[in-house]
C-alpha cells in the first residue's frame, strides 16, 4: 500500500524518519503482535500510560484468541501504528480496543489505512457489527470515525466529561 507521497512530505519527525519515508514512500499494513502493538501503545501519548496500565500481559490475554487481529503499518522498516481489536462480546460483533499512530507520523493516511484493512478483515470474518470505544476528550478520533460512517451508540459517563468514553459501531458489509 502506498503512502501516496505523504511520506516524501513528512515533517516532523527525526532525519532518520524522513529518510526512510523519502527511501521506501510507502506504508505497508501487516500482522502483527499483542507485543508489537504493546510496544506501540506505550510510544503514544494520548494513552496516558494506557498501555502501562493495560500492561503486556492484558495486551496478550485480549489478543489471544483465533478472533484477534493486530495489524501493524510500517514505514520501511519502522513500525509507526497500530489497530488491535476482538470478538469482546460474543454477539457476531467484532471489538476494536486499541489502535494508534505515533504523533511524528499522524495526517500521513496511515490511521484510515489501518482501519480499512480492519474492516475488510473484520468482514472477510463475518462479523456484522464493529464497534469502537474512545474518550470523549479525544476529539480528532471522534470526527475521525464519523467521517469513517461510526455512529455514536453510547455514552458511558465517568466522573468528569473528557474521562467519559463513546461507544461507536458501524454495520459491515461482508465481502
């Protein structure tokens, strides 16, 4: 999959990510770990310590089972996202529980090819149903999944509004 030259134009980052970005111009979207994705989540700030409070062993615990996928987009050889998700509910669902791109590669593409190969996994599957959580304090993921057609199915309120998550699902089309 090809970065259709945003890599070329990648600001922001170290010497050694614009060289790679200029030397591949591509990002590719492959299998990855509960590891991998640990690792990831813990380069990103928005999570707060997120992926220090889920810890490595719930990363692995979550992502286990023969319904887990972890995806992984790769800039050359460096790994500057991730979207991790399961069958959490049972239902014919599919849960996407964490997911991310490292701050220094954001407005490139990368997060919406992530959740395109997601969705074309998640509907290869048969699920019929994805649902995605997010606080409410993160405002450009919220506008990100609306543009992507999520809509807002349930607010669970916590003890101030930006604490508060959003629950968005999206009906699948299967393929």
């Amino acid at each position: 999959m090809t970065l259709d030259g945003a890599a070329a134009r990648h600001q922001g980052g170290s010497d050694q990510q614009a060289s790679v970005a200029a030397a591949t111009d591509a990002v590719r979207i492959t299998r990855g770990s509960p590891v991998e994705a640990w690792r990831l989540a813990g380069q990103i700030a928005e999570f707060g310590g997120e992926a220090e409070t889920h810890g490595l062993e719930i990363y692995r615990r979550r992502l286990a089972g023969a319904s887990a996928l972890v995806l992984i987009a790769n800039v050359g050889d460096r790994p500057v996202g991730f979207k991790a998700g399961y069958d959490r509910f049972q239902d014919g669902s599919w849960y996407s529980w964490m997911g991310g791109v490292l701050e220094s590669w954001r407005g490139q593409g990368i997060a919406q090819r992530l959740l395109e190969a997601q969705e074309a996994w998640v509907a290869r599957q048969g699920y019929r149903l994805l649902y995605v959580k997010t606080r409410n304090q993160h405002k450009r993921m919220i506008a990100f999944l609306a543009m992507n057609g999520y809509d807002i199915l349930r607010l669970e309120e916590k003890s101030t509004a930006e604490d508060s998550r959003i629950l968005f699902g999206k009906v699948i089309n299967l393929i």
